[in-house]
C-alpha cells in the first residue's frame, strides 16, 4: 500500500539503508585488493540470485519469470551491470569518498528522467536543486587531491553509476516492472547482471589479485546484507512512499562515505570536497522539497 508522507517505520529503514550503504562502498574497496572488480561485481551478482530466490522462496512467492515483464527486466537487469561495472571500477581508481559524492548525485538524474517520463514537473526550486546538485557534483570531479589518490577516469566511472542507477529507478516506477514488486525487480536484476559482469570480466585483467579470507566475508556478505537485504529495502522504500522522499535520504550516505574513507583509509578531505558535498545536500533537499499545497 503506498503513503504519501513517510511514517517512522520509513524513517528508521531509510537511515538504516543508507549506512550499509555507505559500508557498502568501504566493503567493495576492502574487496578490490583480492578479486579484479568487475568479476567481483559478477560473482556478487550470481551469488545474491540464490539469496534474493531463497528470500522469495521464504515469503511463499517463488519467482515467475513473466513472458509481460521480460523486455523490461532484461533492460533493468543490463543497466544494473553496467551501473555495478563502473561503480566497482570507480571505487579501484579513486577514493570511497568521491565516488559515493559523485555517484550519490542520482536524484539530480533521475529529477530529469521523472520530468520527461514519469511526468513528475520541475518546479522553480527543483531547477535551484539541480543547479547545486550539478555544481557540487562538477567541483568533486574537476578538483581532484594532488596525492594521487584520485583519478578522472575513477570520478567519471563513479558518474556512469549514477545515471545507472537513475535510470534503474526510472524502470522501477514504470507499470510493467512496478507491477512485479521491489523483489521480483532485484531477481531480475542480479539474474540478468551475473552473466554479463562475469563474461565481461577477462576483459579488465586477471580475475584474482590477493585473495584473502577478509576479502571472501566480504564478498557474501555484499551478496547476501547489501544486496537481498539493502537493495530489496531501497527498492520497497520506493514503491510505499514518495519517489522523491526516500531519493532526499541520499545525501546521508556520501556524508558517512567521506567520514568512513578518512577513518579507515586516510583519504583527504579538503576545501574542495567538502564544498561540493555540501553544494550536492542543499540540491538534493530542495530538488525533493513538497511541492507548496493548492486550494
């Protein structure tokens, strides 16, 4: 049943959500030092399609694989490769900090993508969001640190994720796959992702690095937490209560991803980042502020 306001139960799953998310990006960074990211993206994938059927299996709906659904959860499912391919690459080629900023930037994306086809207009302060949220996110990619810790290509691979994820959102809220609900959507999505992330994979180098146990913990669990639970979490967040809601949340997770990749990683944190995280949070809140009622 859809709300038209969040609740405290959305609040609490929304904060929740949003720090495995942030653990998220520390996770897959910890994981790139063992397994080559793109076969570790692939691997995740096709491990989580024995969660996500174990979970579904659990709640008494097993998944069908519906001849209406299959043009739109083959494209949900390739987008979704594509938005891990480059987020994992990111992640290997700059900081957790500014990926998850840069990638973070999605409600600014997806705001496009609802006016044009979901029909959700851009008022005079969603056009002010965009503009901040567009600002902050040029600032993370044009001033990068000079200790090297950061490249173009990485900041740009971490953009890519975020218009995949944009445009996986998009999908999600047209009839046909909101129809097949948040879980049967994820199904399709590591199904679809598995083998196109693991035949693409030789392509980006030898598939094992160092590979330790850590690295192994962290693989399932980025199959089984992150994905069947975190994903399956975001995408029902999106089908109860406002689109544009649940996106506003998302400026808490590169916040924490900044803190945690200083903490654990000694990344720096200059002038310049936290100018365009802030620049990215004043655009995410306005771009997600209600509409002012109507008589």
């Amino acid at each position: 049943m859809r709300k038209s306001r969040l609740d405290g139960v959305g609040v609490a799953m929304l904060l929740g959500v949003q720090g495995l998310l942030a653990v998220n990006q520390v996770i897959i960074k910890l994981v790139n030092a063992g397994l080559q990211p793109v076969f570790f993206a692939g691997l995740r994938s096709l491990l989580a399609v024995g969660f996500v059927w174990a979970w579904l299996v659990w709640k008494g709906r097993p998944p069908r694989l519906r001849r209406e659904a299959w043009g739109s959860g083959l494209l949900m499912g390739a987008i979704f490769a594509a938005e891990f391919l480059f987020l994992f690459l990111a992640l290997d080629l700059t900081t957790v900090g500014r990926s998850s900023l840069i990638m973070y930037s999605m409600p600014v994306w997806f705001a496009l993508l609802a006016h044009f086809g979901l029909g959700e207009r851009i008022t005079g302060t969603k056009a002010a969001g965009l503009a901040l949220a567009f600002a902050g996110c040029a600032v993370a990619i044009l001033s990068r640190p000079k200790t090297g810790e950061a490249s173009l290509a990485g900041d740009l691979c971490a953009l890519g994720a975020a218009w995949g994820w944009a445009l996986t959102a998009y999908i999600a809220r047209r009839p046909v796959m909101r129809a097949e609900g948040p879980e049967m959507q994820l199904f399709w999505m590591v199904l679809v992702s598995a083998p196109i992330l693991l035949l693409a994979a030789p392509l980006f180098g030898p598939l094992i690095r160092d590979l330790q146990a850590l690295h192994i913990v962290g693989l399932v669990f980025q199959s089984s937490i992150v994905v069947a639970g975190g994903f399956i979490a975001w995408l029902w967040l999106l089908s109860v209560y406002p689109a544009s809601t649940v996106a506003s949340f998302s400026f808490l997770t590169p916040i924490l991803a900044i803190l945690l990749g200083a903490l654990l990683f000694g990344e720096t944190i200059g002038l310049p980042i936290l100018l365009a995280a802030a620049l990215a949070a004043a655009g995410i809140v306005l771009i997600n502020r209600p509409a002012p009622a109507t008589r």
